[in-house]
C-alpha cells in the first residue's frame, strides 16, 4: 500500500494508506514563478493517528514512503514542493 493525499490546506497535508490517516504539517505559499514553491513540508512534522490522538512518526521509512506521495501529489500538478 501507498499513501495517497487527500486534503492539502494552508497550514498541513493529510494523507491516507488504507485506515492509516496522516497529517503532516507545513505551509502554503504563494510562488513568485513556476519553479518556486507552493508548499513547504516541515520533515519534523509527521504525525499518524493512533488510539491516544494524533503520534508522531519516528521510522524512516515511513516518513520517506510519505514524502514520495506528497512529491508525487505535487509533481501530478506541476507544482513544487520544498521539504525542510
């Protein structure tokens, strides 16, 4: 399974992969030109729902299954995206 993106705001993405909901947060930005970007992804920001509410996500290689969906997402709409 892959995550695939279901909702981006101002202020985060959520993504889904079957029951797994994520939400990662960031910031919408309004580009100067094409190749800027138009949303910034705080990498330390990774967060899954679980039982307790929304936990972080410590593997990595989860959060880079995460970060290929939302480069994927914004790549489909040629729009970039920045990770920090």
């Amino acid at each position: 399974m892959s995550f695939e993106v279901v909702d981006v705001s101002r202020g985060d993405i959520h993504l889904e992969d079957g029951a797994d909901k994520v939400r990662v947060l960031g910031e919408g930005l309004i580009p100067a030109d094409n190749n800027a970007a138009s949303f910034v992804v705080y990498l330390n920001s990774f967060l899954m729902l679980g039982a307790g509410g929304w936990e972080k996500i410590t593997h990595d290689d989860k959060k880079a299954e995460i970060v290929a969906s939302i480069k994927s997402y914004f790549k489909k709409k040629s729009m970039v995206v920045d990770f920090e």
